[in-house]
C-alpha cells in the first residue's frame, strides 16, 4: 500500500473511532482527529474512560468497519455548517476559522465531520486485524494550553497483521531501551523539580560515563590540530543582539537576568564568545587555521511537552568547536570535520551515518541573513567536501539551514534501526561580518576570515541519550563506568578480594569491591542488572592460586591468574576505544 492510500486508510479510521465513541458515548463533544505516523487519534471532550474501556470501543469499531461504511464528500455552506455542527462547540469554533463560505464534510453513515479528505471509498478496504486501539492521553484542543483539555484516544493502524505485530515488537523493545528507565535502573542521572524542568543531575555513574566520553572526544580533537577553550555561562544582551541571536532566536533563549542595571542571558549558543576571543589582537595568515574547541554548556527553553529525558533537556554540553580559516582552506576543513566525525562514531559503535545538506528555504529568504552569493558560496563548500569525504549520496534540507548558516547534519543509525540526528557542521559568513573579523593576508591587507561551526557528537546529553539505547546499557569496557566488580564468596576471603581489587586500582581499572553480605547468586545478579562488563567471584580456592573466577556479560569463562586478567583487561578496553 502506498503512503497516500495508508494516510487515507488511518483517517478514515480516525472517523470510524469518532462514530464508535459518539454511538457508546453519546454525551461527547468532538474535537479533531487526524491520521498521524504509525495510525490515528481523534479527541474528545467530555469523556472520561480509562484504558480498560479500550477494548469496548475498538470491538465497537470493528463491528462498524464490517458493515461496510461508505466515505462521501460534500460541500456546505458556513450557515448549513453552523447548522449540522450546533451541539459541537469545537467544531462551530474551527468553522468560523475557515476562510471562504464553502466548508467541506465528509458523511460515514448517519456520522458527519468537518474534514477536507481524502478517505477511502469503503470501510471493508479496512483490515480489521491490522489495527488497534492503543492508549489514551490528555491534549490541549489545537495544542494550545489556554484551551480546554480534551481526552485523545491512540490507534495504530498497518495494511497488514504482521505489520502491527512487528511495530508493537519493536515498540516493546524500544521501551525496554528507554533511556530514562535505563538511567534510573543503572543509577546515571536524574531529574528533580526543584532543581528545575530539564536541568540534568548526574549521579557518579553517569557522571563517570559523561566525562569518559568527553575526554575521547576532546584527546580527539587535540590530536586533530584542535586547542581547548573554555567561555561563560551568561554574557550581556548586547551580545546577543550582535550577533542576531536576540533577533532570530529569542524565543528558545531564557529571559534576561539584570545584573548591574544591565541585561545579560544564558547563552543558547558559544559562538560569539569564540568569535571574541579571535578578535582579542590581529591575526596573520600564517596563525590560521585556528581550530577551537570547547564542551561548553548552553541553555535553550524547550516547551514543557517537548521535554525528554537526555535527548531533549533545557541545559546541556556541546562539543562544541569553531575553525577559523581562509577561503582556500574551507573545504579541506569541513572534510577533517568529517572525517573524525566518522572516526568517533566508528569507535562507539555507530558506523551507519547519513548526511544532509540544510540549506535555506528558496520561498522564505528574509528569514535570513546574509547575501545570496556568500551563502551560495558556503552551500557550495559544503557539497564539494561530502562529495569528496565519499558521501556524494546526500540528501538534500530545503529549510533546515540556521538563521545565519547552511550546515551539514549528520544522522546516525542505532541498533532498532532509528535514525538520529546528532552531529553538524556549518559553514558562517555572517558572524564574521557581523564582528568584523579578519586577519592580515600575504599581501599585508585586511581580508575576512570563513568560520566553520562544528559539534560532531552533537550534544552530550542527547548523544548519551541515543548511546543508552541503543547499547541498552551495556557500555563498551572502555566507557563503562565500572569494568569489573569484585564478589568475596564469604567474609573469609574478603582480605584477598581487597588484594585483587587495590592492583586493580594501580592499574587504572575502574574495579568495585562488594563486601560479603548478600548470598553470591544474588551479588551475581545484582551485577549482571547493573550491566557491569565483568565480575570476578574469589574465594579460598582463588587466593590459593592467586586467581579470579571470571564471569563476562553473563556468561561463566573459568578461573584466571589475576595478573594475566589485568593485562587481558586493559588489552581489550584499549583495543576498543582505538579500533576506529
């Protein structure tokens, strides 16, 4: 089935609940109900059921689908309309936001909408097998929380039963990947409301994990030609009217906080501190390019319904980075960019990337700024170095460009198969302009500099967010926040398990001792729920021989001399974080 004849499918059913709830309901008031990606939803005002009544509405659909209910499209006008809808206050409000006197309505049997289309023609092209009412959930009529809120019940709908049964598969595996759940269960971070909506505390697990991937981005980057940075939190409005934030993405930013008698806001971006810097002396041709990089904390004001969990927060840390350099040097940059881009996601296990080219929206230019021919020369720096770096199968972004610069967005595959965006590389010649940047070029003159932008695992919270699910919470030994925890049979071999444990620690190994308490199946199971790469069981027998029994990832691998295990440990986690 094509993707038009499904959306028709889905939306059609959305009528078909409309009737089902109205036939079983009559009490309701009806609000909209579109077809959405994977199924429908239609909400209702008025109504109160709980999930359990669920399988009574979806039976009373299945037995409307077999009678074979004919979809028929009419055209009224605003007064008919106003007519047929008078004990439907939700609709009578969308009628009069209808420009024009002709409204369209569609007739399902003795049930009629306000809709546009399209429909099938019948409800037995329905599979009645291949759908399923799902859950229920409050919403804002018209998404808006000055309007009342309305109760909005979820189906899911697939040409086929095996495609239901799939999606719900996976669906429950998805959920079992949450990232949040994983984070509370494995103790990585938390939220509190107190603290704030979307401000992220991390507890030492994920705080160990958070600064593990940090120093391999970063030891990354200086190996690269790269120097760190570090730049405040908040900076004077006056900055970010400079450099067009104020203008162009006010309403993502946190309100103004009066220090001094004086604006100053939390930034959204770390550019114009970079760009400051640059402009603190002159600079010569021969000092560029300047690559630097930072993980710099920024603050963005997400809606409250957009929260989620780590990939979508209000405060986090960017890897972020900016590379200053002459014309000539632009596209062999961003390709570098691209390369360690690839480079990182190989070593974490996520080598499935594509790419798309974000460029301005040809029917909206005055949402930017800048002149077409520097933003012309910026796209096409970008499309040279994919086309080189090997990615000549981009895609495309109409729109998707920044305010102030095209971009190359990198999305990554995880192990469901989801697609992520996370990393991006832009190419700016506005805010080069805007702060009259330049150095001295071979000539002795003045000449403007390109700046690239570059954050290649994008934010760490969302990145971590992504990497929780899609490992499930087992880390790779090198990025796990404890690689082996120590389990002491009994209280006997508790001075030998503290032996293995403190060489251990010499090593650098992140290793936990647990003292005898629990019985040691649990101690094991304990273990393995918290997802540690390795525990190692020791008792009489073990310090006898001043050997660990190893057990990896659930599975027993016998008894190994503790020295030989320590080298065998620090041999695996550096042949994983330097495979890419």
């Amino acid at each position: 089935m094509s993707d038009n004849n499904m959306e028709k499918m889905r939306h059609s059913l959305a009528h078909i609940l409309a009737k089902a709830v109205k036939d079983l309901y009559p009490q309701v008031r009806l609000g909209i109900g579109p077809a959405i990606e994977s199924g429908f939803y239609y909400d209702f005002d008025s109504l109160n059921i709980k999930e359990e009544n669920l399988p009574k509405i979806e039976k009373k659909m299945k037995e409307l689908i077999k009678q074979g209910i004919t979809f028929e499209k009419s055209t009224v006008s605003k007064r008919k309309a106003r007519e047929l809808f008078k004990n439907e206050p939700y609709k009578l409000e969308l009628i009069e936001e209808i420009k024009g006197e002709e409204i369209s309505i569609y007739k399902s049997g003795d049930f009629t909408d306000l809709c546009d289309g399209p429909h099938i023609d019948n409800s037995k092209e329905i599979n009645p097998d291949a759908f399923k009412i799902d859950k229920t959930a409050g919403a804002y009529f018209k998404g808006s929380a000055e309007n009342p809120m309305l109760q909005r019940i979820y189906g899911l709908a697939f040409e086929t039963k095996k495609e239901l049964e799939e999606y719900l598969k996976n669906r429950e595996e998805a959920e079992k990947r949450d990232h949040r759940k994983i984070g509370r269960d494995l103790e990585l971070f938390m939220f509190d409301e107190e603290v704030g909506q979307g401000l992220l505390l991390y507890l030492p697990k994920g705080g160990m994990l958070r600064y593990l991937l940090m120093s391999f981005a970063m030891e990354t980057y200086l190996e690269n030609g790269y120097e760190i940075v570090s730049t405040p939190h908040i900076a004077r409005e006056s900055l970010w009217e400079r450099s067009g934030h104020l203008k162009f993405y006010k309403d993502d930013m946190y309100g103004p906080l009066s220090v001094d008698e004086r604006n100053y806001r939390l930034k959204p971006m770390n550019c114009p501190f970079h760009v400051k810097m640059y402009k603190s002396k002159k600079r010569s041709y021969r000092e560029l390019p300047i690559r630097w990089a930072e993980m710099g904390t920024v603050y963005r004001y997400e809606k409250s319904g957009e929260l989620h969990g780590l990939t979508r927060p209000r405060g986090f840390t960017q890897d972020d980075a900016h590379i200053i350099c002459v014309r000539e040097d632009l596209e062999k940059e961003v390709k570098k960019a691209l390369e360690i881009t690839r480079y990182i996601y190989k070593t974490l296990g996520m080598e499935n990337l594509s790419f798309k080219l974000a460029v301005r929206d040809p029917n909206n230019l005055e949402n930017y700024f800048g002149d077409d021919n520097s933003w012309k020369e910026a796209e096409n720096c970008l499309k040279k170095a994919l086309i080189s770096f090997g990615a000549s199968d981009y895609v495309l972004d109409e729109g998707e460009a920044t305010f102030y610069a095209p971009k190359i967005d990198i999305d990554a595959v995880d192990a469901m198969g989801r697609s992520w965006q996370l990393s991006t590389i832009q190419v700016d010649f506005n805010l080069t302009s805007r702060f009259k940047m330049s150095y001295i070029n071979k000539s002795g003159e003045e000449e403007t500099p390109f700046m690239i932008h570059r954050a290649l695992l994008g934010s760490i919270e969302r990145f971590l967010g992504v990497y929780i699910e899609h490992t499930k919470g087992n880390f790779p030994l090198w990025l796990s926040p404890e690689q082996v925890r120590i389990i002491p049979v009994s209280q006997k071999s508790e001075g030998y398990a503290k032996e293995v444990w403190e060489k251990m620690k010499k090593e650098g190994i992140r290793a936990e001792l647990i003292s005898h308490g629990e019985t040691l199946s649990k101690e094991i199971r304990n273990g393995e729920t918290q997802k540690i790469p390795y525990l190692l069981v020791v008792g009489e027998k073990e310090k006898e021989n001043s050997s660990v029994s190893v057990r990896y990832r659930g599975k027993d691998e016998g008894t190994m001399d503790s020295s030989k295990f320590i080298e065998r440990i620090k041999k695996e986690s550096r042949m994983e974080k330097f495979k890419g």
